[in-house]
C-alpha cells in the first residue's frame, strides 16, 4: 500500500475502470482498490462444470458509444442476439424483428396480432425518432415516466401491456415503467441502432478488457475502503494520502462513504439457470410474456447465441424476474412450460442468480442525465447512478468523472 498518490480510486467497477484508464493515459499517478477479490463490479461471470452463469443475465450492446473509448469490440469475440422479441399470448407466439437487420421477419411483423398495425407503426416511429434525433434533442425534450411517454406517443393498452411493458421492465428493471423518458429514449436508441450480444468467455470479459491496458500493481484487490476525507483514504491495511479521491462503488456503499450523497433506491432481479438437454428455441431471440401475468420478465437459450456458454450436448435458459422476492424454482418452471409450449420436465436447475441492487431507480427529473460528479474539497463520485442506468452510464460517468478530476487538478497545480 503506497503512503501516497495523486488519485485514489474506490471500486473497481467500470466506473473505475474508466476513471483509471483516463488517468493513465493523461499520466497522473493514480491507485485503484477494489474491496472484492475481482475487478468488475456487478459485472462478473462463474465459470461452473462447463456452463458461464454471469451473475444476473445481462447483453452488451454495440451502440453504446463509450465502449470504442476503452476497448476494441473484436476482441470479445462476440455472439449476437436476434434483433427482435418473441411474445407469447395464449397457445401462440408472436415474433416482431427489426425489420432492417431482419428482413425476413419484416411481414409478420407488420401483420403479428399485438395491437394495431397503426400501434406498430406509431411504436416504429417512435423508435426512429430516437434513433435519428440528436441526442441533445431527445434529452432536453418535455420530461415524464416512460409510461406515460409511450401513451403520450399514441399507443394503446394492448400493445403497452402485451409487448412493451413486458420487454422494457426486463431491460429498465422496472415493472412500472416509472424511468423518466429521458432514459427511454436513449435505451431505444441504443437498441435501433446497435446489435446486442455477449462475449464469448462471459460478461465478465468487458470489464477484463477494459482493465487489460492498466499495470496491474496499481490495482490493489481484496481491500475495503472504510473511509474517504479530502486528500485521505483509510482502508484496513493502512492510509494514503492523495490530491483527489474517487468513489466509483455502487449507490448503496457510496452513500455510506460520501453521506452528503442523496440516497438512490435501486432495483433488482433474479435470474434462473437451468440446463436443457436440447432447445427450446431454434434461435437466440428473446421470449416474453404477453399473457399479463407479470411473473417472468424474459427467458432466452443463451447457448444459441453463444454454444460456449454451455457444455457439448446441453443447451443453457435464462429466465429473468424483475423484483425482490423471488418465487421458488418450480414457480418459474411452471411459467416455462407455458412460455416454451413445452415440458421442462427433463431440465436441471442450475442455479438461481439474485442482484438486490441491479439498477439505480432513474425516475423524473433526470434531465440530461447528468448529475455532479464534484463534491468539492477534492472528493469525486461515480457510477451509473450519476449518469444512466446502463453499462454506457457506468462508463460514461468514469470517463466524465476523470476529466472532472483533471481539470480540478491542473487548477490547483
């Protein structure tokens, strides 16, 4: 443990991550710890008799503009995700693509029985709206709950309940669609513009990768930060002192350490693996639940996008509920049966993935979703909950925060 340096960063997130990497490329001494014995965050996969579980099922999508900054996207070795959802409504299964990157699907999308034709081409041109306007459009346009921006945009019950609901409380994390618009309108920006994938060694590859420039003894694992004052950080192996401290922890710790941060509720979810002899799907497309019945947020054989995540001869399902509390395993099977249009007698369970604090809660105002990063006196936050709640925010809000630590530094001299 160094006696000082110029930064020290709390978290070895992708928040840190891309705090360190700024640093280390405008050479500022700099010194990562991480309480947890590896670097990533909420970001992490385990390896388990052949199978990659990442701690809560989680996609990477190209079009988060941060991810060019820090990493070169070829060396995930990516597999990809079908650009588009599959909806179960009854005894049938609706399939609604991305009509440019799936040509193929385009007619029966535009004749699937979810809503109107004049709700999918509202929904459409929603998305298109997002995707074209510039960014600085969409973030400074009249701000409300993703909710009511989706009614405001014109569409209807059905296709809100059966479809979009369904769909964005897996990736908002977020049932009641209380996210400001703001974020929902960068998330369907994100999704009309890029692919969506996993590296082929598991989510915990981005991090890895964005880490991977970075001399490795600056990064100090395994010690916990129990407090941070200006210009000092206390850990129980001993102090530094330093000219600027960042805390790049999630919400919940960084509150702690910093108490004059407001406090951020957070979401959560749990994710349940099981092994299938064979799959249930011949494509790696996203199922969701159009019924209403609000148990299961999504399900997807993830081996079909990426065969390394399971075994030879095995197939591996992720199947997402959003919220606290999660219901026991044969509650979830029981949803699959119906939700695959089969028996998942012959599945084992694999295990059963809880993250209580899996997204900070974004609710309006969140403006251009933007909060301070500097508290003064030389104390520095990031994280996602300071930018969106997403990978890009995590990276965005590191990159934003190490600027704001240079700038700082260079003013003092």
């Amino acid at each position: 443990m160094p006696a000082e340096t110029d930064v020290v960063i709390v978290g070895g997130g992708l928040a840190g991550l891309a705090v360190a990497r700024r640093l280390h490329r405008a050479g500022v001494p700099w010194r990562l710890l991480e309480a947890g014995d590896r670097l990533g965050g909420r970001v992490a996969t385990d390896a388990v008799d052949g199978y990659l579980l990442d701690r809560g099922f989680q996609v990477l999508n190209t079009a988060y503009p941060r991810l060019g900054t820090l990493l070169d996207l070829g060396t995930l070795d990516l597999g990809w995700f079908t650009s588009g959802v599959l909806v179960r409504r009854g005894d049938r299964l609706d399939r609604l693509v991305h009509p440019i990157r799936e040509p193929g699907g385009a007619p029966a999308t535009a004749l699937a029985g979810i809503g109107s034709l004049g709700d999918r081409l509202r929904f459409a041109a929603l998305a298109t709206g997002c995707a074209t306007l510039p960014a600085h459009r969409l973030l400074t346009a009249p701000e409300t709950t993703s909710e009511a921006a989706l009614r405001r945009a014109g569409l209807s019950d059905t296709i809100i309940e059966e479809l979009i609901r369904p769909f964005l409380s897996g990736v908002l994390i977020d049932r009641e669609l209380e996210t400001s618009s703001h974020v929902l309108a960068m998330i369907l920006r994100s999704f009309a513009r890029g692919r969506i994938g996993l590296p082929a060694r598991g989510m915990a590859a981005l991090p890895r990768a964005v880490a991977a420039p970075l001399p490795a003894d600056l990064i100090t694992c395994d010690t916990p930060v129990t407090s941070v004052a200006p210009g000092r950080v206390r850990t129980p192996a001993g102090e530094i002192d330093c000219r600027a401290v960042v805390v790049a922890v999630d919400p919940t710790a960084a509150t702690t350490l910093l108490p004059t941060l407001a406090r951020v509720r957070t979401h959560s979810y749990t994710t349940y693996y099981h092994s299938a002899p064979e799959a249930p799907l011949d494509e790696p497309i996203l199922l969701v639940d159009g019924d209403r019945r609000e148990l299961v947020a999504n399900t997807v054989v993830v081996s079909r996008a990426v065969p390394s995540y399971a075994p030879p001869g095995r197939h591996l399902v992720a199947t997402s509920v959003v919220g606290p509390g999660a219901p026991p395993e044969p509650t979830i099977r029981a949803e699959l049966d119906r939700l695959y249009g089969r028996s998942t007698a012959d599945w084992d369970h694999l295990t059963t993935v809880s993250v209580p604090h899996a997204l900070p809660a974004a609710p309006p105002p969140q403006g251009r979703l933007r909060k301070p990063v500097a508290l003064g006196d030389g104390l520095f936050v990031a994280g996602d909950h300071r930018d969106s709640p997403s990978i890009q925010g995590a990276l965005a809000s590191g990159w934003r925060t190490a600027g704001a630590v240079l700038a700082e530094l260079r003013a003092v001299g």
